[in-house]
C-alpha cells in the first residue's frame, strides 16, 4: 500500500503537545517554564515557526523522542513512524514513511532557538527553585568540559577535524565543549563548542564565551584546570565568587601570606604578562593583583584519593570574620563532582557520547536539541523535589527519564483527556518521580576493570576504502590481528 499523507489543515500539532510529557501542566510548580506561549515565542523571535504536515511543534516533538532514545528508537525513521501513529490516532490520517521531508523540516529549526529555549529553562528553574536547595541562599554554577564525536563525513571532518594522531579514514570528526550547570537544579545553563584542537579551542578559551552565564553573587566552582589567574579575574570582575581545586604547577607555601587556620590562609596573585589572545585594552582592565584565600585538606574515605586537595576560593572576609570555615568550603568543593555526574548522564543517557547527524550544521541542532531534553528532564525532577520537599538532586535523571518516555505518545493526545484528569495524573507521576533516589552509598568505591570480555574484532588501522580493495585481492590478514 502507497503511504497515506496528510492534508495541511488537519496537522494542528502545538507546542504544549510538544512538552506535555515532561508533566508541566498547568497548576503545578515551574509550569510557566515550559509552557506553548515560551516556545512560541522563541522561535517566532527566530525566524523558525513553519506549518503544513511537519511543523516545527511536531518536528520538535519528534527530535526531542530521537535524543530521549537509543538504539533503533533514534533514528529518524522511527520518529517518522511516531509522528504517522500520532496522526493516525489524533486525525485519522497518517503521513508518508519516507524520512526525507522530516530530515527537510528538521534542518529548519534554528539553532538559535534551541539554544535560547535551552539557556531560558536553566535560568527560569534556577531563579524559581526553593531557596533551601541553594548554597547559604547562594546560587552555584558548576565549569566542566568533554567530548563527543560524530558521522564521519567530509563535512563534518572540515568542520571539527579528527584527532591529530589518527590516520586519515580511520577516525571520527571530535568536538570539544565547555558547560556551565546549576548546581541546585543540575540543569545546563548554557555551553561553547569548538574543534578539539587549535588555538582558542581550550575548555578556559571556551569558558569566556560563556561568562555571561554568571551573575554578581554567584559561585563558580570548578576543577584545577580552570585555577588560572585569567578565569578568576575574568569572574571577580563580574562580581562572582570562585571555589576552584589549585593548578598543580602552582607552588603552595602555607608559612606565608596571612594564616587563618590550620592550612589556610590568604595570598596574593600577581597579574601576568598579556598572553597572545588578549587585546592590550582589555588586559588594562584587568587587576593588578587578586586576594584569594587557600585552604589544604585530605578526604580520609576509602577508595578516595589520600593525596591533598588544595582549594583556592574568593570565598573569604577581609576584616577577619569568616564567612565560610575551611570545612563548610571543602564540604562545598566536594559538589563539583556532580559536575562529572551530569556530564555522564547527557553523554550516556542522552547518548551525546556520538552524534548521527552528517553536517556540522544538524550536529549543532542535534547537540542543542539534546540539551533541551535533558533540560526538561531535570525540570520534572524539580517540580517532582518541590511538590514532595526532596532535594533535586536526589532525584535519579535515568530513572525521571524512563517515567518521561513511558508516557511520551498517550500524553501527546492531550486533547482527549480533561485538563483534571491529566493534572491528576502529573501530580501522581510526579510523586512516583520523588520515590526514584539515588542510592546512598557511603564509602562505595569499585576497582575500574571490565568483566564482560570484549569481541575478537580488531580496530581499524587503515581506511575502509584499502581494507576492502585488499579484500577483493584475497587478503584477509588484518582481521586476524
């Protein structure tokens, strides 16, 4: 049988079916976040409303489906065959299975958009989450860094070359991007992507694209390899505070300086000399000398590291009355882990790990549509935390997840159920949600090993194109190595 298509006027998909499954109904805590008016807005303001049978609601809709899943689940035939049982449920009438006006009508959805809706949830959740789940009523924004890979195609290899010590054909085009996360909510506020290598492609490089994510009053904290003079005044200029780990090629004498306690005390850094990237203005504007307070500490936990960790913070009162003890701030360090707890979730839950699109340009939409997702994950984890008065982050992600996805299609058909009823129903999954904690595990460590033995393939040493010439000659050599 010919694929049913479907005419324009019965296509009337909007944007509150769109988010309707993250269970942010009307009635209910960060309801406003996510709400049809928002979305709207943002791509209207884009340039990136369009109709007829996929509109840019139901092609969120489905793009959203595609980075939630794995699999066969990810892929754009299958969101094709979503989109057709929705329509043939809600219309009557379904659309054609060939995926190509749906990859056509992706490609349409502006990347400004995505990344605007993504920076408003993060920011929106933040300002509206109980103060109680802050730091001494403090907002805190975690800094890390990672990878992902994608299609190796000609395109995206121009645009995000693979790594330098690979040989031509036989790697992946690598992409390196820098976060910014809240640390109460956990969810991503906005990031920088740039080549894995080359100049002013560095996670600090990235981190001052990203600056405007910080407000006077807030925390930064994150890893050593931030704990550079440049990025702490970039940010106490801003009126920022920062709770970084010490680099390791910075000398630590606690006998000078001003002694607090028992190793803690103040210093002073220095300003260097103007790097290569600065402009001689901007370096005229940058402080002399920075006061930072240092503290020692050792995490006496088995299966942790026995080696000292070295804080430098701004968190400090210069008359001599503390504001945070040496404990309270290597208590409050400890939280940057989560900075690597997130980054997992979005890489192996999210599957960001390797992106399918093959042009820089679907990769960028790929990448911001799944920060969204994850975005409106966390959200649901927050409302859940409020309604039931559990911290957020106690919150499984995988777990809020599978709830999300449980009900993606039956949600979508808002339009058959009464606005009680499916307030009703978010208000009970949502306190289902709040049952779903991470498991507390105190002093749980595992050595890092595998079990599972891996297969008796080789790894590819030469490009597909000469393994297979060498194949048609006989020579099957290399796949016994």
């Amino acid at each position: 049988m010919s694929g049913i298509t479907i005419r324009p006027a019965q296509c009337t998909f909007n944007f509150g079916d769109c988010v309707t499954a993250f269970l942010t109904q009307p009635g209910l805590p960060f309801a406003s976040i996510l709400a049809a008016e928002r979305i709207r807005r943002v791509f209207a303001l884009h340039g990136g409303l369009f109709g007829r049978i996929y509109s840019t609601a139901i092609v969120l809709w489905a793009f959203l489906g595609q980075v939630l899943r794995d699999g066969k689940e990810a892929s754009c035939q299958s969101a094709v065959s979503r989109i057709s049982s929705h329509c043939l449920l809600t219309r009557g009438v379904g659309v054609d299975p060939d995926t190509r006006d749906y990859c056509r009508a992706r490609a349409k959805l502006p990347e400004g958009a995505l990344r605007q809706l993504t920076g408003e949830i993060a920011s929106n959740s933040e300002q509206e989450i109980d103060a109680k789940f802050l730091f001494k009523n403090r907002h805190a924004k975690l800094i890390d860094g990672s990878t992902f890979t994608m299609a190796d195609t000609r395109a995206n290899q121009e645009a995000y070359p693979q790594h330098a010590s690979q040989q031509p054909g036989i790697g992946f085009p690598i992409a390196r991007f820098v976060v910014v996360v809240s640390l109460a909510t956990a969810c991503v506020i906005d990031a920088a992507i740039a080549k894995f290598q080359g100049k002013e492609t560095g996670e600090t490089a990235l981190l001052r694209q990203l600056l405007h994510c910080f407000a006077a009053g807030d925390v930064a904290v994150a890893d050593r390899f931030y704990g550079n003079y440049w990025v702490v005044a970039f940010l106490t200029l801003q009126g920022v505070d920062v709770c970084f780990r010490k680099h390791q090629k910075r000398p630590t004498d606690f006998r000078r300086g001003r002694r607090i306690g028992y190793k803690d005390h103040l210093l002073t850094w220095s300003r260097p000399d103007r790097p290569e990237w600065m402009s001689e203005e901007l370096y005229a504007q940058m402080p002399l000398t920075i006061r930072l307070r240092e503290i020692q500490y050792v995490v006496e936990r088995a299966g942790r590291k026995q080696s000292p960790f070295v804080v430098i913070t701004t968190l400090f009162q210069e008359q001599g009355e503390q504001e945070f003890t040496s404990d309270e701030i290597a208590d409050f360090y400890g939280f940057r882990w989560h900075a690597e707890l997130d980054l997992r979730s979005i890489k192996t839950h999210m599957n960001l790990r390797h992106l399918r699109c093959k042009t820089p340009a679907m990769v960028h939409r790929q990448f911001w549509t799944t920060l969204i997702a994850y975005n409106a994950i966390r959200l649901t984890a927050c409302c859940s935390a409020t309604l039931s008065g559990v911290p957020p982050r106690r919150i499984s992600f995988a777990r809020t997840c599978e709830y999300v996805l449980a009900g993606w299609e039956l949600l979508s058909g808002v339009a058959s159920i009464p606005a009680h009823a499916l307030l009703q129903y978010s208000e009970e999954r949502l306190m289902q949600i709040a049952r779903c904690l991470v498991g507390n595990r105190p002093g749980r460590y595992e050595p890092r090993v595998l079990k599972k033995r891996q297969t008796n393939y080789g790894l590819m040493v030469q490009p597909r194109a000469v393994l297979k010439e060498r194949l048609a000659h006989g020579d099957n050599s290399f796949e016994t190595k």
